[in-house]
C-alpha cells in the first residue's frame, strides 16, 4: 500500500518534471518565456521569505534587501572580477547569508511590527547606498552581466536560461519541504507559536531565528544571482523598492502564510497580475495596496 | 532524612528591568521532596521562579542545580540539566495538535524511541490527553490545558520540575485532579516546587514550604508545621486565632 502510494507520488513528480521541461517548447513567444522565469525566481524568492515568516513567525520586510544583495554581488562578482556565473552564485549566496545572520540580529529583541521595521531600515538604505555609489552603477543600473556558460554552450536567451532556472526552482522547493519536516521545521513552527514555552522547552531562541534568516537569505541571494543573470543582465536600484517588497509578502499572503504550495501558487497568480496590469501602470497602487 | 540538596539559592536579587523585586532570596530544595512557595500577589513568587529557568537574568547571587552554577545559563541550557519549567497562563502552541505539543517537549531528547517511550508515560499519566491527541491544544479546555503544560514537562525527562500556579483559573474539582496528579509526579521519582496562592491546599500536598512577602522569605518551615502556625493562619488561611 504505502510502496504503491510512494510509486504514484514519483510519477508525479516524474510527470511534472518532464511537463515542465517541455514548457519553452510550447510558450509561443519570447516574452512569455522571459515572464516564466521571473515567475520562477518568485517562487524562490517567496519560499525563501515564507520559511522565516511563514515558519519562524519573524516579520521581515529585508528580504527584498537581501535578494537586491544577492543580484549586485553576482553582478559586481562576474563584471569586477570576472567570475563565470557557476562561481559568481555560491559567491553571492555566501556574502547574502552573512548579511542575512546581520539581520537577524534585531530579532533577538524585536517582535512584530519594530522587527519589521528594523529590517525595513536595513533593506531601504541598502537600496538607497546603491543608488547613490557610483561603482554600483548608481541610478544608472548595472548591465551586460554576462549569460551563464557551460562549455561552449551560452544560455543567452530566456528559452535557455529557463533551463538553468527551473531546477534551482524544484530544488528550493524540495528542501523547503525538507526543512519543515525536519527538527529545524519544529523549532520554528515552535518559536512561531510562543517564545516563552519555545525557551522552557530548551529551544535555544537565537541560534533558530539566526538560522531562519540564513536560510532565507540562501534562498534570496539565490534568486538575487538568477535575476542579475537573466537576459538582458541589467539590474538597477529600482527593482528592489519597498512597493517590490510588499508584492513578496503579498505573495505569502494570498497562498496562506506558512504554507508551501500557498506560496508557489501566490507567486505565480501575483505576477501574472502584476504583468496583465502593466499598461494600467497608474491603477497598480490599487491594485496591490500599496504607496 | 538527609537528602541531597539539588537546588541551593543564596542570597538572590532579581527583577525586570531596573525594577528589583527580590531581595535577597536564601532557599535550598533536598532531592524527592515538593517544595511550595508561597505568598500573596505581586511578591515575587514568579520572579523567583523565572530567575531558576533563566527567562529573567537575576541581578545578583548565586542558583546552584547539583553542583553547576546556573544562574548565568540561557534558558535552553538550563533546560539540558534537567530543570524545567511548566510556566503560567498555560502557554502552549496553539495551532500545533496535542501530540505535537508533547513531542516538543522532548525537544532535547535526541533519541526518537525515548520520545516515543515518554509519550506514552505522559498519556499513561493523562489520559484525556490521548484522547485528543490529533486535536489542535488551542480547542483543549482549561484543566486539560494544565495537563498539556505538565505533560510537555515531563516529556524532557527532568529531575526537578517547578510548577508556576497550576490551580489558576480553574475548578476547585479540576485542581484537586491537578495536584493529584502532582503528587504522583512526586511519587514517581522527580522533585517539585510549587507556586501556588492556594495556600490551604498546597500546604498540605508539600513536604516544606516557604512563604516570601516584600521579595525576601518570610517564613518556612515543614508544612505539617506551617498549617498551624498562627501567623500563616492569620494572614493565608483566614479565619481568627483561638484564644488558649
């Protein structure tokens, strides 16, 4: 019984994994496909914020902060010093985690609202030192990051690159899953739940939160590198906007916090949304309540 | 009757903040006995308690559990050693089903089969509890919330347990099963202390009892004593003193 069962979930998966890789077969034009993968970086980057708010119960509004860290470090990784893209990305995870343990910190102390304030300083004043340092390309943006290669072979065009994105995506996907079975998973649900009992059952209240935040980084500094990498290469200080971060808690919020598929389903719905109301750019504050 | 004292208090000053509420706490609970504490609101029963767990850091003095100083230990750490605390208001995790409630107790315990072993103890011991076990503990009623909190204790496998006011808010039916319960907990190998307001009824479920008034221990002695004290009797157990 429980053998059949496992047998069907595989071809499941099996079957999702070769629909999916069939997808730049189908989707008819460029544009699509390039919305595809902006589809999937959301994913990541909405999985990744749903294990410190969803699980840990912390209210951070730096992970747009952390995924802007992300995108800039591989820019500056692979444009500076001539990193390929397989290097520039571990590089970029590395400097985004230690930021992210950075971040944690305030939650030692804050909860709620003053957390999420505190790590709104944190991702707004990153963005506005990048707007104003020249050797970050200031207002004018950072562009011809260099394509991923392997090989000979250059995934230049977002048909391509949709291939490197998507297995990072079922990747993210399958150790977020991971970690909420995990002892990790129980810790934060834990925390999440009640501080207090949390430390009276000998859960140690730093070391998680600090270890949320890091994973979460992972998950934003690798969504960071993916976007600086993505046709045409250019990132600029206003992709990574306070409006950008409530789009991500949105996210969360229509799949129903602390739940995975939630998320994925959020991430996919809310940039469909966001691209369809583009043309009606003035309506947007509208329409996704924000100012 | 010379136990081994596990828990030896000296000269304890503690508080929220600035705010000192303890001063100068001297107590020593011997291995197996239930200790009771005891006093009116606002003198520092909960402080002191707070201050043996670590969730409040005391300002000054010394917390000795078997020979380990603790009184600079994180609450997880002092956990580890085997003190736990089942704390007030019945905080459990809401939104997590009963079992999920106990399993974290055990959250320190590595080994997946004693977990399981201390499960069953725990609905050995409460039963109600296995009943509801795939129910979330925020639909459990308030006597069964008690049991949930004193379950979760004793799934780390302590040696020494402190209840913070386990009769709050209840039916003097329920609190009578309570401090069974508490009893039994006793019996079965562990040592108790015990905050309770209660004075009647936790005096006569403790081997020794402190009375604190104004952050510093009032009076203490054995409880059988300590009924028929007069000034306990005037100031905790209503009623006159009679004229002899």
């Amino acid at each position: 019984m429980s053998f059949s069962n496992k047998y069907r979930i595989n071809l499941y998966w099996a079957a999702i994994i070769i629909i999916l890789s069939l997808l730049p077969f189908i989707v008819p034009n460029l544009y699509q496909m390039h919305l595809i993968n902006i589809i999937c970086i959301n994913i990541i980057m909405a999985i990744g914020l749903n294990i410190v708010k969803g699980f840990a119960g912390q209210v951070t509004v730096a992970h747009i902060g952390l995924y802007a860290m992300g995108a800039y470090s591989s820019a500056i990784l692979s444009i500076n010093y001539g990193f390929s893209f397989w290097m520039a990305l571990p590089g970029a995870v590395i400097i985004t985690v230690i930021a992210g343990a950075i971040v944690g910190i305030p939650s030692f102390r804050l909860q709620g609202p003053y957390l999420a304030l505190a790590t709104l300083a944190f991702s707004e004043s990153l963005r506005i030192y990048i707007s104003v340092n020249t050797d970050l390309g200031a207002t004018i943006g950072i562009s011809n990051i260099p394509p991923p290669v392997i090989f000979d072979f250059t995934f230049n065009d977002a048909f391509l690159y949709y291939y490197i994105v998507i297995p990072f995506t079922l990747i993210s996907i399958y150790f977020s899953f991971k970690i909420l079975k995990s002892k990790l998973g129980r810790a934060f649900k834990a925390i999440r739940e009640d501080q207090l009992s949390s430390s009276a059952v000998g859960i140690n209240l730093r070391f998680y939160k600090t270890i949320a935040f890091v994973i979460s980084a992972v998950y934003a500094g690798l969504a960071g590198s993916l976007y600086a990498h993505l046709d045409p290469g250019f990132i600029h200080p206003n992709n990574f906007t306070l409006q950008e971060s409530v789009l991500y808690i949105l996210m969360l919020v229509i799949g129903g916090i602390g739940h995975i598929w939630g998320c994925i389903v959020g991430a996919v719905f809310i940039t469909l949304i966001w691209d369809l109301t583009r043309e009606y750019y003035q309506y947007q504050l509208i329409i996704f309540g924000y100012d | 009757m010379s136990a081994e004292t596990i828990l030896k208090i000296k000269d304890l000053k503690s508080g929220y903040g600035k705010v000192q509420i303890l001063n100068g706490i001297d107590l020593e609970v011997k291995k197996g006995q239930i200790i009771a504490l005891l006093g009116g609101n606002g003198t520092g029963k909960s402080t002191l308690i707070k201050s043996i767990s670590g969730l409040i850091k005391p300002f000054e003095g010394s917390i000795k559990f078997y020979d380990n100083e603790i009184s600079n230990l994180r609450p997880h750490k002092i956990v580890r050693q085997g003190l736990v605390q089942v704390t007030q208001g019945k905080e459990v995790f809401p939104d997590l089903s009963v079992e999920q409630n106990l399993k974290l107790g055990a959250f320190i315990i590595e080994d997946k089969k004693k977990v399981l072993e201390n499960l069953q103890f725990v609905y050995k011991f409460f039963p109600i509890l296995k009943e509801k076990r795939n129910q979330n503990a925020a639909l459990l009623s308030g006597g069964q919330l008690q049991m949930l909190c004193i379950g979760r204790g004793l799934m780390s496998n302590p040696s020494f347990i402190m209840f913070d006011e386990p009769s709050a808010g209840l039916a003097p039916q329920i609190v009578l099963e309570i401090f069974k319960n508490i009893n039994r907990i006793c019996k079965s190998g562990l040592t108790v202390l015990i905050i309770e307001q209660n004075v009647r009824m936790a005096l006569l479920l403790a081997d020794y009892a402190y009375i604190i008034r104004d952050g510093i221990i009032h009076l203490q002695g054995k409880a059988s004593e300590l009924v028929n004290d007069d000034r306990v009797r005037l100031s905790y157990l209503g009623g006159t003193v009679a004229k002899v």
